[in-house]
C-alpha cells in the first residue's frame, strides 16, 4: 500500500516532453485497439494446445491491451510464495571500492520494508514462468476477473508485439514465427524467457507503455527497417537483448549498484525500470556508433561492455532513459554531428 502511495506522490513531479509524448502514443493506441471487434487471440493447433490446453481463445481489444500498472500489479497478486525460499538477495559487490566499502561497513541495503518487499516481488518474478502462476483471492486482479495467469502473461506479450510492430489488426498466436519478428529466436517466445521467467515481460511491457517512442527508434533500427538505411546489415535480436538487460538490472539490485539510487528515489521498480530504458538507450547508442553487427560477433561483447558502463555509472544510465536516442545524423534531419533523435 504505502510503495503504491509513493508511487502515486511521484507522479506529482512535472512530465518530461518524453513522458506527454508516450503518453498521447499510448492513448491513441488504446483507442484503436477498443474500435476493433474480438478476434482469434491463439491458435488450436496441436502444438499449442500442447503447451497451453486450457488457453482462451478470444478477445475483445479492448480488454487485451495492457498498462504497465495493471501488469505489475497482476504480479503482485500473484502468490509467489514457492519460489521466496530459492531468490539470491545480495550478491559481491563489483568493484575494488565497492567490494572494500562492503567489509568495513557491511552491505549495502534498501531502507524501507516496502522496496524490501518489492525487490523480493521482483526477484520472484524471474522465477515465474510463462504461463504459470495462481491469484490470490481478495486482490484487485481477483476482483477484476484476471485469475487466469497463461491468458495475462499473454496479453502482455501481445501489448508489446503491437506496440513495437504497429500491427494492431491481428492478435499474435500464441506460437509462431511472428515472435522473431520481435527478436525472440524462435516460435515460442517460453524458449527465450526461461532464464529470466517474466521479468523481462514485464520490463518490455515497461518500456512500450512508457517509452514508447524512444523505444520504437531503438527496435526498428534492430530490426533493420527501411527508414534507416544505416540498420542494414546491423540488426540484432530485439527481445534477448531486453532480456539480458533485465538480467542485468536484477544482478545490479543484488551486488548493491543500485540499492543508493532506489533509497534515493523511494520506489524500487522505477529506479529498477529507468535503468533497463537507459541501458537499452546506451546500448544502442553504442551498437550504432561503433558499427557493430551479429554477424561479425559483436552481440554479447556490445552487451558486455554497455554492461561494464552500466554498472560503474548507474546515474547515467538512469539519466539515458529520460534523454535523446542517438541516430545517425543522416538519418534524422538535423545538423551533421547532432546525431539524436528527440520526441
């Protein structure tokens, strides 16, 4: 009660221009989404009947799309109970410093029961995995008729595919080869997200609702659209790389990174949330200037050094997420050398 109170305080705070601008994107999705009429959500083949039997098997958009909010708070009514005993809440810190701090003055840690608990939550979520999970009764999710996790965990999967691929005009099957088109690697975005569960969902539901413009810039140069001519040849798996960010994001919570900037704030899922938008916007940024490409290998070695960054400087990746999207100067219209795009 009392983190959602302050996130609702936090809210009091005057909107970036980035923020108003997702907003108005992510409004007038919404109104799309509400003028269309039910539609097939999943396939019935045999192979997804296998994976998810007791699926639903239609949906009116204007119930499907999903908010950022009501994802989180879907987690949090979730009982994630079975999996509080098996979390790893610290970790050594990374750093000389950081590890020399640690043994005289102990660890670092979170200053009230309410981040406590919503790292725990967090933690327990990349446990979750696709499809799984039980709503406790007497919640708002229970209330609201979203009890059936494999149907959520969907929907939210399906909010991010239509936000970041414009396609509102056909929900996603629950299996098939339109997942790669969103970087996933292959027909069952499971495969992918069985190392983080749903974390990393939730991150790109985060990202879509709340970045959406920023983003977008970011996915189409991975997926090598034509309005960058620069992209081709230089794309990259979109929804891995939000899951190794993810991860990232959690192991930055654990060795301590991040624990001064969530005091700081108050909240720890918008500390937690701004750091994956701004490694994914330093990421790219990094992935453009120095020319990188999956073929030439430079996927996990970009990975690895954003990482480094990220993990030394965690101000400046929580800066990235409010600033400009870097892009080729060509690209954008404006003055050679200014090479950002701004919403």
């Amino acid at each position: 009660g009392a983190a959602r109170a302050k996130g609702g305080a936090e809210g009091k705070r005057k909107k970036t221009k980035e923020e108003e601008e997702d907003e108005i994107l992510f409004a007038r999705a919404e109104r799309e989404w509400g003028q269309l009429p039910s539609h097939a959500l999943v396939d019935k083949s045999d192979q997804a009947n296998a994976v998810m039997p007791e699926q639903k098997t239609k949906v009116s958009y204007a119930d499907f799309f999903l908010g950022y909010e009501e994802a989180l708070e879907f987690f949090r009514d979730t009982d994630l109970s079975q999996h509080a005993a098996s979390i790893v809440l610290r970790t050594p810190p990374k750093g000389c410093f950081a590890a020399l701090r640690a043994r005289l003055l102990g660890p670092l840690e979170l200053t009230s029961e309410d981040m406590k608990r919503d790292r725990e939550v967090a933690l327990c979520i990349a446990k979750t995995a696709l499809g799984q999970g039980v709503v406790k009764n007497d919640t708002p999710s229970h209330a609201a008729g979203n009890t059936d996790a494999g149907f959520m965990h969907l929907r939210m999967l399906q909010t991010v595919f239509a936000q970041l691929t414009g396609d509102k005009n056909k929900a996603a099957a629950r299996i098939g080869g339109h997942w790669e088109r969103v970087g996933f690697q292959g027909q069952d975005p499971a495969t992918d997200l069985r190392d983080l569960g749903m974390f990393s969902v939730l991150q790109m539901v985060y990202l879509v609702n709340k970045h959406l413009a920023q983003i977008k810039t970011v996915f189409k140069f991975s997926a090598e659209d034509p309005a960058f001519p620069s992209s081709q040849g230089h794309g990259y798996p979109f929804s891995l790389l939000c899951i190794a960010v993810s991860k990232l994001c959690l192991a930055s919570v654990r060795n301590g990174t991040l624990i001064p900037a969530v005091n700081k704030n108050g909240s720890f899922f918008t500390v937690a949330n701004k750091f994956t938008a701004g490694v994914l916007i330093e990421f790219h940024k990094h992935w453009v200037t120095k020319g990188c490409s999956v073929t030439g290998g430079d996927f996990q070695s970009a990975i690895e050094a954003v990482s480094a960054r990220a993990t030394s400087s965690p101000d400046a990746m929580l800066s990235a997420s409010e600033g400009r999207v870097y892009q080729p100067p060509r690209e954008t219209g404006v003055d050679e050398g200014q090479g950002f795009a701004e919403f």
